[in-house]
C-alpha cells in the first residue's frame, strides 16, 4: 500500500464522489442557468497548473471543478468552520484547508504535492469574499507557483452575484467564465527581495483575472469607502466617555458594515457577535460588551483573523478598538451612562455616485 507523508496528498484522489459531483454540477447549471465558457484552449491538458479566478460566493468554486477538463483540487479556508448551508457538499469533494492569516505550510506543501505530481490546483488570489473587488492579491499564489514551478491560468467570472439564489429560483441567470492565457511560473532572482517579487507576481496575477471580468461587474464596486465612528453620552450632563483613536474607531466602523464577516463571525464561529448585525436602536452593555470578549478571546487563538483581511495596519487598529470599546463600555456602565454609537460609509463610485450608510444604536448601562 503506497502512504503518502503529512505534507502530501495523492492527485487525483476521490475519484468516484468528485465525478459524481462534477456531473451533477454540470447538469444543474445547464438546467438553471445561462452559461457562457471561452479560453478553454488555453486549459493545458497536462502538467501542473493553477487556476486563479475571483471570488464572490461559492459559485466561482463550482464552475472552476464542474467544467475543468481535469480534476481540481482546491485550497480552501480552514481557519474557520465552513458556511454550513453547503459543507456537506465541501466535505464530500474535499479540499486543502489553510489557515489563512498565519504560515500554514502543511496547507502549502501539500498545494506544491499536488502540482509536483502534474495535477490541477484551484484558488481564489483575493483570500475571501469579504470585500469583492476591493481586496490586495495574497501571495500565496505566487509563493506555490515558484515553488512548484507551475503557471498559472487566470479565469474571470461574471454574473455570479445573487446567482446560486436565482438560479434555484428559476431566474436562469447569465453567467460567464472566461479563462486567459497562462501566465509563466513565478520566478525569484537572487537579487531580489523575495517577499516583494512574490507580491508582485500575485499582483500581476490579479490584475490578469480583473481583465478577464466583464467591467459592468465593477458598477457596484465602489472606487473608495471612508469610515467614522463617534461616541456620545446620551445625556451629556451625566459625563463625558473616553474617547476612541480615529483609527481604531474607523477599523470598528468598517467591521460593522463588513456583513460577509460578521456573519462568518457569528454563524460559523458562533460568537455572540448577532447584536451587531442590523442592529437594534438600542442593546445592552452586557450584550455589547459579551461579543467584545468573545472575539478577543478569538484573536488569541486566530490572532491573524483581521489583519488577513484588513492588512496589517487596519488589522491590528481592530483589535486595539475591541480592547478600548470594552474598557470604554466598562466605564460606562459603572457611571450608569448610556452611550450613542454611530457608524458611517460613504462610498465613492468611478461615476462620481456618492453613498452613504449610517448604523446608530444605544448602548445602555
């Protein structure tokens, strides 16, 4: 019998239960939608190869294994338990899990196994869905690419918004897979410094993919969001709350309308984080406080959650706020002060459009 060592899988593997996957997929996107496949005469019919696409939901993931001439093996998230409305289906395909924000190297050299034994390795190059379109290239594409000497075929997806619900609603939606050219190995000259090469070559990686979505996907997109937060006492005669950095108030403020997040927050870690998600006019300081701790305690374990998705900087201004909202929110329940916090977006569009948002709610003692 032929073992594998722990940094190793076989590829292909699971062949009967990912056919039959892959058959249904095809079969039910034929009857439920529209869909359009270009540049498959650049898939390469053997040897290594990535496919990177962009990611908005689960329906890039689909498509990618579906319609592949060759089996796809995916890395995935593993750093928090899967959406449940579709694990069943994720645990019987299987797939690489990385813990995304920390160097997870049994997720990478399991990734490079499976290239090395010339088969097909599936990601997303954003790390997420948090912020579609919004979001830096993570190197993790290029990090394999080099170390597996393996190209990469960029694949844009289009229409895949709302898509999987108006498919099973008869809406028959119309979408796009659109795959580009391969795009060299990476390479790291002595000379440079690795990180940045690496970077770039995810960048470049990205920006070929961005090319391939239809530009009327990028109408909603805005071209830049600012975020503010304020707190005020109710009743100004009874005190003045310390105050919270701009900084941290706004990485607080983008979190409150980063509803991807916190749903993965609250449904798949199951943290106590439902009061701050369409909010109430007011909730208690208890409760407030209770999904403070429960994520800071999270952080401990997962310390890189934030930063992997909001970048370092904005990262750890997050959980600097967490640590300050709980000592402010601390202080004023002791003094029996309720609190008034107000969150903003306002979203700029390349049309000029302007959006704004606003999230208020009280704070009580």
């Amino acid at each position: 019998m032929k073992t594998h060592p722990s940094d190793s899988i076989p590829y292909p593997r699971r062949k009967i239960a990912r056919a039959l996957l892959r058959g249904s997929a095809r079969l039910l996107i034929a009857l439920l939608t529209r869909l359009k496949v270009s540049g498959m005469q650049n898939f390469p019919r053997e040897g290594p190869v990535i496919l990177a696409g962009n990611h908005v939901g689960v329906l890039e993931a689909v498509l990618m294994a579906a319609f592949s001439p060759r089996q796809v093996e995916f890395l995935g998230t593993g750093d928090i338990p899967m959406d449940p409305n579709y694990a069943r289906v994720v645990v019987a395909y299987g797939l690489i899990p990385v813990n995304r924000g920390n160097l997870d190297r049994d997720a990478i050299q399991k990734s490079v196994s499976v290239l090395r034994q010339g088969g097909v390795l599936g990601v997303f190059p954003e790390g997420g869905i948090w912020e579609p379109a919004r979001m830096d290239a993570q190197i993790g594409v290029a990090l394999i690419s080099q170390r597996a000497n393996a190209p990469v075929l960029p694949i844009g997806f289009g229409g895949m918004r709302g898509a999987l619900g108006n498919a099973f609603r008869l809406k028959f939606p119309h979408l796009e897979m659109r795959m580009g050219e391969l795009i060299p190995p990476a390479q790291v000259s002595q000379d440079a410094e690795r990180r940045q090469a690496l970077q770039e070559y995810a960048s470049l990686v990205l920006t070929r993919i961005t090319a391939l979505v239809p530009t009327s996907e990028f109408a909603s997109v805005p071209e830049e969001i600012n975020y503010k937060l304020t707190l005020a006492p109710e009743d100004a005669e009874k005190g003045t709350p310390p105050s919270l950095a701009d900084d941290r108030g706004r990485a607080f403020a983008r979190l409150l309308f980063s509803h991807v997040l916190l749903d993965a927050l609250h449904r798949n870690l199951r943290l106590p984080v439902g009061v701050w998600i369409n909010p109430p006019g007011s909730l208690s300081g208890t409760d407030f406080s209770a999904a403070l701790s429960a994520v800071l305690e999270y952080l401990e374990r997962n310390p890189g959650f934030f930063t992997y998705r909001f970048g370092v900087e904005q990262g750890l201004a997050l959980g600097k706020a967490l640590e300050d909202l709980r000592e402010i929110i601390g202080r004023t329940q002791e003094a029996g002060l309720t609190l008034r916090l107000t969150a903003s977006s306002e979203a700029r569009f390349a049309d000029r459009r302007a959006e704004e948002s606003v999230i208020s709610f009280a704070i009580t003692p």
